[in-house]
C-alpha cells in the first residue's frame, strides 16, 4: 500500500529547547491516525535550524515511540552528517536522508554525486535523496539519481509540482521508492505509480490523508478530490500566515493539543494572528461536509 509520511514539525519550549515530550506525544498521535511512517528532521520539522547533536537527541526520544522513522541528517558539515550517519546504523530504523548541499550555487553534480555516496558509505545501507530545488538551489534530477543507482539509494522524496520528474525517477530506478513532498499532489500521488506521500500538511490533518487514500481505493474520485481541495485550502492559509510558524497552530487547532513554538528567527505568530487563523481554520472547516465527517469521525 502506498504511504502516508509525515515531515513532523519540531516542538521547542519558549526558551528555544526541543521539548521531546511534545514529539513523542504528537508522533503517537499521528501513528494511531492511521500514518505509516515519520520523517525525522525535515523542513516542516525545521531541520536546518537543528545541530546534529539536537537531531540525535529526538532519534533517541522517538525510538522508544516506533522504529519507522526516516531520518534526516544533511547539513552543510559533512563531518556532523557522517557521524549521524554512522551513528544511526545501531538503530532499526528505516533508512537516513539527506537533502544535497545547499545555499552555494551551481554546484557541480559530481560533488552532490560524491556527497550521497559518502553518506551512504558510512550509513552502509542504501539512503535516501531529499529533492527540494526552490530550498537548496540544486535539482537531483532523475539522471544524477540514475548515476547514483539502486545501490545507493533506496528512496527519494521530491518537493516540486512536477510530477513528470516523480514519475521519470520510477521509470529509470523501477526499485526506487518515490514521494511526492508536496501537499496538493496527494490524490495524484496516490492515484499515479509513485509511492505515497510525504506531506507537512499531515502533521495537522492526518486523517483526511488517510481518508483520500481510502476513497481512492474504494474508486471515489470526486469524494478524494473534494477531500484533496479542503487540504490545499488550508495549507494556501498555513502559507498565508507563514508555514513554518503556522503549522504550530493548524496543528494545535485541529489535533486538540499543545505541540510547542517553533524556533526562532521562525517567528511564533502572535496572539492576534493566532486568533485570526483559528478562526479562518474554523470557517473552512464549517463550509466542508466531507471534512467535518472525516474529521471528527
Ligand atoms: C515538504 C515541505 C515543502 C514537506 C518536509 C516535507 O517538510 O520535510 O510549502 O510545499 O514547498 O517538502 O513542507 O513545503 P511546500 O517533506
């Protein structure tokens, strides 16, 4: 069956402290709702602003919690990344991401290529590639994975809205486990040969993402797609007020329970935002049928 993956945001404690008790809380939660697997340290979880040290520490937390757990250990160190990378081969966990080096440009693709293969060499199991061009400034297209091979690695996440280039990394590395990153693809996702979804969008509305992938399967297309509109809708207001910060409360809102602040210079919105996007959230859900029954079911 295909996957839902949630990219967990990070709670931190107003002092800018990751507060593991939050995380272990809101990724039990998201497990009983019916997600597949957690991934560990990514841009929904503000994984650039964690020291490797910090994403250590919440591997340890989460372990007791599940075992399904991807990963993410890229930083711009490639010391720190391979001491994460060595040190998560004790655990049983899925695998270990990275996205490629970030912020320089026009990096050449034999550095990138020499980056993946040194983690994997220290992981010594096949890893995984985290593609998110707008972010790092560098596309890992299908021919630099196809250059990386099935050896090396096992899976990729692709944040773009090109699903053709989903599509051609499955059609050149049949083997390859490919997700879709973005929250608006997941009835494409889903209804293509990719397989699943890794969605920040999760962290709040895990249930609607189950329930599109059972409407899909019970053949109920306009259902999923009604489901899928209510999804975008809200991650178009999380964007509105700035994701990173607004998913905190989209989370708090719709899950029922408190998941901390984001760190700083991620400003937490203030009492007057948070008001108002509670109450947008509230309206929209109001409007959808579909949603209330998925919801709150
Ligand atoms: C997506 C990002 C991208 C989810 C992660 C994810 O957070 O690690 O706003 O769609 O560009 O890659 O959340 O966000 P948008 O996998």
């Amino acid at each position: 069956m295909q996957k839902i993956i949630v990219p967990v945001i990070t709670p931190f404690d107003t002092s800018g402290k990751v507060d593991t008790e939050k995380l272990k809380k809101h990724v039990s939660n998201l497990l009983e709702k019916g997600v597949d697997a957690i991934f560990l340290a990514g841009t929904t979880g503000l994984g650039p602003m964690l020291s490797f040290r910090e994403k250590k520490e919440m591997l340890d937390a989460l372990c007791g919690v599940t075992q399904k757990i991807i990963f993410q250990i890229g930083e711009l160190n490639l010391e720190n990344v391979l001491t994460l990378a060595k040190e998560a081969k004790d655990y049983s966990i899925i695998g270990v991401a990275s996205y490629p080096p970030y912020y320089f440009p026009n990096l050449p693709e034999r550095w990138v290529l020499s980056y993946y293969e040194k983690i994997y060499a220290a992981y010594e199991h096949p890893i995984y590639v985290y593609n998110y061009p707008l972010a790092t400034g560098f596309n890992v297209t299908p021919s630099v994975l196809k250059q990386l091979g099935e050896n090396v690695v096992k899976g990729i996440k692709n944040t773009m809205n090109d699903l053709a280039q989903s599509l051609e990394y499955k059609y050149l590395l049949p083997k390859l486990e490919v997700y879709t990153g973005s929250d608006t693809l997941i009835v494409s996702s889903f209804a293509s040969a990719l397989d699943g979804v890794v969605s920040g969008a999760g962290n709040y509305v895990p249930h609607l993402l189950v329930k599109i992938r059972e409407l899909l399967k019970e053949h109920k297309t306009q259902d999923a797609l009604k489901v899928q509109s209510l999804v975008t809708k809200l991650t178009q207001l999380s964007k509105k007020y700035g994701s990173l910060s607004a998913n905190y409360v989209l989370t708090e809102e719709l899950m029922g329970y408190d998941v901390g602040v984001p760190r700083e210079p991620i400003f937490y919105l203030d009492e007057q935002q948070r008001f108002s996007l509670k109450s947008e959230i509230r309206e929209l859900i109001r409007e959808n049928e579909l949603a209330q029954s998925a919801l709150f079911r």
